[in-house]
C-alpha cells in the first residue's frame, strides 16, 4: 500500500520523477526484506513449535550437532517469555543455506521442504536479501558472482512490485511444503506413537489439534482457519496405524 502511494498513476505529472521512485525503491526493499525474515522465521518456528508440543522427535535433536545450547544463550532469554523450542532453535545459524535446510529437515522428519530445482533461485534471494540487509541493495561484484547474477555486479538491484510477487508466489510454494507435506508427516509419526494406547480422539484432542494447524498452509489471512475435526483425526489415525 505504501509503495502504490508513490506509484506514478496516482501521482500528479509534476510529481512524478526522482523523488517518488526513491521511495519506491526504499519500500520495495524494505518489504522484501521483511519476506525474505518471515521464511527464516516460518523454517525455525516450525521446528520449536514441533520441539514443543510432542517429544515424537527428541531424539534426532539430540544428535543434531548444529543445535548448542550454552549459558549465554539462554541468559539473553531471561527477559522474554520463551519456550524450549525458541531456546533451541531461534538464536541458531545456517537457514540461509536450502543445503542444510534440507538436511535439518531430513535428519528431523524425513522430509525436506525445499525442492532440488528451487535451490538456485533461493540462494539467489537469499544473496539479494544480505545486499538488500547490509548494501541498500548494492550488489558487490563477489555477491554476483556468487550468485550466478553478473549483469549486478557493482549495481543496486531494482527491485520492483513484480519481482516481490513472483518472490512472494516461490516463497509460498516452500511455505505450502512446510505446512502441508513436513507438517502431515508429523502428524502421522505423532500418532504413529499413539498406536500402542489405541484410538482415544479425547484424549489426544488438544495436541492432535494444535499439530494439524501447523499442517495447515492459510492462503490468506482473511481466511478463517480450518474446523479440525474427529473424522480428520480418524483418517489420519488409518494412516498411521
């Protein structure tokens, strides 16, 4: 919305120019900065949300050599409200690399949110965002190479309104396999632990639920949120058994 105030349709002959591209560009960075936080974010969170609702995957966190817990982590907490999850895996490293994603993920849940052929383009993104973060979007000659990106070699990067949506639109995709393909096989390894006790929907009501909204991919905030319900932990219960 703030970047459409500027937009040339809207603006008066005479204020058109310099002045309203600048802001343009300075708000287009800004929000994809902010896309480029809100998948890191989504790719932790996940995970300590996982770590604190079940302890379905506790030990393959165990013998996860990139988590390190040591005292000054946990004392920059004390003055928050914080949870194991958030201790364990918010302070941590590495998400801007889809490799080690992957292979976090894998190690974790056996699947990986990222797709092999998505991996260029996202560390390409990820290259922009540390130009965008720490260059006002200045692409250094090292950064373009690394990136596979020449023709930005010693530039700033004009991001636009549409290079954001066809970001925002990828960045979804992996969002979606988060939601819909790691969180299902959470769900069903959960329950795979309750097999033993047999079905009881009463019992696992209050975890069964909370795990299932994040299966759950929103396209839209506006949406309301889907009824999870007994038949939908019936059915998974089948998958699991």
């Amino acid at each position: 919305m703030a970047a459409e105030y500027f937009s040339d349709q809207r603006l008066t002959p005479n204020a058109r120019g310099g002045v309203a591209r600048k802001h343009r560009h300075r708000i287009h960075l800004a929000l994809f900065g902010q896309m480029m936080a809100a998948l890191e974010f989504l790719l932790k969170d996940f995970v300590a949300s996982v770590v604190d609702l079940v302890p379905t995957f506790d030990e393959p966190l165990l013998q996860a050599k990139w988590l390190e817990v040591d005292a000054k982590r946990v004392l920059s907490l004390r003055s928050a409200s914080s949870t194991a999850g958030s201790v364990l895996l918010h302070s941590t490293l590495g998400w801007h690399d889809a490799d080690s994603v992957n292979k976090r993920y894998s190690a974790l849940f056996q699947k990986a949110p990222i797709e092999t052929s998505e991996i260029p383009t996202l560390d390409r993104l990820w290259l922009l965002r540390h130009s965008v973060a720490h260059n006002a979007g200045f692409v250094t000659a090292y950064d373009a190479v690394r990136g596979d990106m020449p023709a930005l070699a010693e530039s700033v990067a004009d991001i636009d309104d549409v290079f954001l949506s066809e970001s925002f639109t990828f960045l979804c995709g992996i969002a979606r396999r988060v939601a819909e393909v790691v969180g299902d096989a959470v769900v069903v390894a959960w329950l795979k632990t309750r097999v033993p006790a047999e079905r009881n929907y009463q019992r696992d009501k209050a975890t069964y639920k909370k795990l299932k909204l994040l299966a759950t991919f929103v396209e839209s905030r506006a949406r309301e949120l889907p009824s999870i319900t007994k038949g939908s932990y019936t059915a998974d219960w089948a998958r699991a058994s």
